[in-house]
C-alpha cells in the first residue's frame, strides 16, 4: 500500500501504481482531515488496461480530483457562500 499526500499527488503516478492513500486537510491549521482510499483488485486474468479503467472509473464516481482541486486553497466561508449564490441565481 502506497500512502501519498494530496499535494504529492500525481494521476498517472497513481494509476501505474493502482493503489493510492490520499489525506486531504480541510481545515484552517490542518488539524482535521478526510481520508479518501481508492483501491482496484486484479481478478484472474484481468489485464492492466482494465485494472487502469476501473480506478479511473472509481475516483471520478467518488469525484476524488474535484476534492482535491476544491480543497487545494483555502477558501473563506463566505466565497463558499457566493459561489453558491451565483449557481442557484444560474438555474433560474
């Protein structure tokens, strides 16, 4: 098992090693963390193309890269707050 930090992550590192341990801080000092495992077991015979496409497949169903780009820079609660004004005023 590979443990790699949010900011060391790199996609194609993690889909040649198809194991991957990801610790995302979500807090102002970083004293609380989501931890987010995504792992893809071989099965007999399964080649490495379909082991590639089944952790694609499951990161983008957990939205791991867009928790990560989202959790990337600190922003304060009240940007949270516009950003979902401007949304709610674009469905409309």
């Amino acid at each position: 098992m590979l443990y790699v930090h949010a900011a060391e992550f790199s996609l194609r590192w993690a889909l040649e090693t198809l194991n991957s341990f990801h610790s995302l801080s979500v807090s102002k000092g970083g004293a609380l963390f989501t931890t987010t495992m995504v792992f893809v077991k071989a099965k007999k015979g399964e080649s490495s193309d379909a082991l590639i496409r089944k952790f694609i497949r499951k990161i983008s169903e957990e939205q791991l890269m867009q928790k990560i780009k989202d959790r990337q820079f600190y922003r304060s609660p009240s940007e949270i707050k516009k950003e979902k004004r401007k949304r709610r005023r674009g469905r409309r």
